[in-house]
C-alpha cells in the first residue's frame, strides 16, 4: 500500500474537518428535532420561480448560458447587483470593485490565500463563524480573539489585540467580523461601533472583512450602515455577501465587494481556482433580481424566520431553568445559548442527542476551542411546533445536568 502520508502537503495535514459537518452526520436520524445546521427552510426555496428564471435565460440566451463565463461573473449579473446595492444599501460599486464567487465560503478560502502567510496575525471576534476559522487555520493564520458583549465585538478588546501585534512587531494583516446577526450569536453590532471599529482598524493600518450573509434576513428594527458604506470607499473594508439564507444556497453564489486592486487579485486567484462561477446560475440570478423576485422572496422568508425565531424564544422563556441566559436577535438563523460556566456542552451533547434533540457545541466557534459552556440553536430549519417540543428536550438535558 502506498504511504500517502509522505505525499501530504502541510495545507492538508493542517486542515482540519468541521465539527459541524461530522456532527450533522449524529443528528440526521428522523426522530432527532436539530437546531444543530444552519439551514434555511427547503420549504421556502421558490422551485416554480426557478423553473420559470431556467426557461426565461435558455430562450434568451441558448447555448450562451451553458458556456463558461468571465472570471469576474456575468455582466448582467454584476449590472444588476450593483442597482440593487444601490437601491437597498446605498453603496456606489463599480463594475471592477465586484466579483461573483460561489458563495461566501468561497470568498473566505481566497480572503485567506490572498492575505495570509502561515504564522501572519489576524484578528476575529470570539466567538466567530467556524467555516471562517477552518479556512483561515488551513492557510497557518497566527488567530487572536477579541472579545464580544451583546453588541458584538467590543472596540477597546479589539485595540488590546492590534496595540499587542504592534508590540510584537507584528501587522494584522485583517479583522474578520460578521456584523449583521452573527453566525455563531445572533448578535448585530451597532453603528457608533462600527465607526469605532473602523477607525480602529485604520489607525494599525489593517481592514476589515465584513462578512454578511444574514444583512437581510432583518425580522425587526433599523439596520445599522454596512462598513462598507461607512468606509466611504476609502477602502479600508472588504465585504462579502451570499444567496444562500436569501435566495438558495445550492447555487452557491455570492460576491465581493473591495477596492479595484483588491478585486484584482481575487480574480486572478479564481482563474486558478474555477475559471469562473456557474454561467446559467448567475443568469438566473440576475433574472431574479430583475424580475423584483428576490425582493418578494425576501419578505417571505423573513416573515416565516420571525415566527420561527419568536417560537424559540418563548419555548426558551418557558422551558429553560433558572442560570440560563440566550440572546435575542433581531434577525437572522441563530440564536447563542450561554449555561452556567461549570457546564460543558460537549459532554452534556449525548445526553441531548438521548432526548432526540441536538444543537452545536459552543467550544466549535472559539478559535482557541477553550470556552466550553455555550451552544448556538439554528431556528430557520424546523416548524414552530417542533421548535416548541425540541427546546422542551434540551432544557430537560440542561436540567439533568445542573448541579
Ligand atoms: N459566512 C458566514 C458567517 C456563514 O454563516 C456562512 C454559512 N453558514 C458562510 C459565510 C458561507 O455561506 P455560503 O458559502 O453558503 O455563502
């Protein structure tokens, strides 16, 4: 037998599977009520639309639409996407200050390539998006963590960091941040600290990557500005958004937002990467766009994730014991349950999945794994009456494990 582990590159033996996806693998038996994905609900996808967005682009554009595309993604969609950010976040792109990737994770694995060398500093938030953390750990990233309150990241945390990778003589070379309802938390950080943060960043010389999958799943509440337009293009922010919680995430399309020079560089890195993005999947997208479908769809989805999320928080309310504390997001998929801090989630996890309910071990969005009594519940996936009788389960898991 061939010995493989001589031909490894380090990339791969660093790179670790995520403790979502192997834990997915746990909670997939039927009788099993799961707030462990991230899934938005399959009921919502508009199928039908999308039969018609299919036979609307193959009559309009034949065989085009089977062909590959520019690296950059299609122009049609890039045109309609640069309207639609005008329109609903009042950011000015150009055409060469965007490029469609195939969704988020995507832009993160280059936002890692392009930026980090192994052992380079950067700084998240903790907790932090786990699919994040595995990309930039598989590029050899040097990770700290600022730390977080019910307002997200917390400026003064976040200088300790910079002003401690100053003092090494050190370069962060970006601050990842998901602003808007955090995947893990929930959480949304307001707009005096975005400005804050902002000015922070500049002050070490660093960027911010802004990654919002969830902007626009907003069930209540003002929306505060994008950094982005905070930034007012001076670029000193790198924005990543996705159709996957607002359109559908099996398309697996998304875009980049930055500077031109920046953009550049993603480019030529998709080249290597995919060439380009599915061409009759953008198609469809812009058509959607145009035809003001994803604005419809938009409103539905939110209107069914506010119910679905005011279920979880009065089953919370009504079930959980005394010591528990969670967030209330204002939008979003997720919610963050915190425990009493001699409680561990990792171990009391078999005893969930005994009552048939399962979540997401809190430790898998702490870069250093070291806090062990949170848990993040997903509340786009299941029904309110299922949500209803899961948070009833986990709380009794919760209880036979209180001292
Ligand atoms: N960033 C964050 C914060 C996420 O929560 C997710 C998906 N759960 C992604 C990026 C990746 O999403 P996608 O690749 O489907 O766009």
């Amino acid at each position: 037998m061939l010995n493989y582990s001589n031909l490894f590159s380090e990339v791969t033996k660093r790179t670790k599977a995520s403790v979502i996806r192997e834990l997915l693998k746990l909670t997939a038996k039927p009788e099993i009520i799961s707030f462990a994905g991230g899934l938005p609900d399959p009921k919502e996808f508009p199928v039908e639309d999308v039969k018609k967005m299919f036979d609307i682009i193959l009559n309009k554009y034949s065989s085009a639409a089977l062909q590959y595309g520019a690296t950059e993604g299609c122009a049609s969609l890039k045109t309609a996407l640069c309207k639609w950010l005008k329109d609903v976040e009042d950011i000015d792109v150009a055409d060469n200050q965007m490029l469609i990737t195939s969704a988020s994770q995507q832009a993160l694995d280059m936002v890692a390539r392009i930026f980090i060398n192994p052992g380079d500093r950067i700084i998240v938030a903790t907790p932090t998006y786990l699919g994040a953390l595995q990309s930039f750990q598989t590029a050899g990233a040097d990770i700290k963590g600022a730390d977080s309150d019910d307002d997200g990241v917390i400026p003064e945390s976040l200088e300790k960091c910079l002003e401690q990778t100053k003092e090494e003589g050190k370069q962060c070379k970006f601050v990842y941040l998901v602003p808007d309802f955090q995947n893990p938390t929930g959480v949304t950080i307001p707009q005096e600290r975005r400005l804050k943060i902002l000015e922070t960043a500049k002050k070490y010389n660093t960027v911010i990557v802004e990654d919002s999958p969830y902007r626009q799943v907003r069930f209540e509440g003002e929306a505060p500005k994008t950094f982005y337009n905070l930034d007012k293009g001076q670029g000193n922010v790198i924005t990543l958004f996705t159709f996957s919680k607002i359109f559908v995430p099996g398309f697996r399309l998304g875009y980049i937002i930055a500077n031109e020079e920046v953009i550049r560089k993603f480019v030529v890195l998709k080249q290597a990467m995919d060439l380009c993005s599915p061409s009759i999947l953008q198609l469809a997208t812009a058509e959607y766009i145009n035809g003001g479908y994803l604005e419809k769809h938009i409103k539905r989805v939110v209107e069914v994730y506010r119910k679905k999320r005011t279920a979880m928080l009065a089953a919370l309310e009504k079930y959980m014991p005394e010591g528990v504390k969670w967030t209330r997001p204002e939008g979003g998929l997720f919610l963050w349950v915190t425990l009493p801090k001699y409680l561990d989630t990792e171990k009391m996890f078999p005893s969930a999945i005994e009552n048939n309910v399962a979540y997401v071990v809190g430790s898998a969005f702490y870069y250093d794994g070291k806090t062990k009594n949170d848990m993040r519940l997903n509340f786009s996936y299941a029904t309110p009456e299922e949500i209803d009788e899961g948070i009833k389960r986990l709380a009794l898991a919760v209880k036979k494990n209180l001292k």
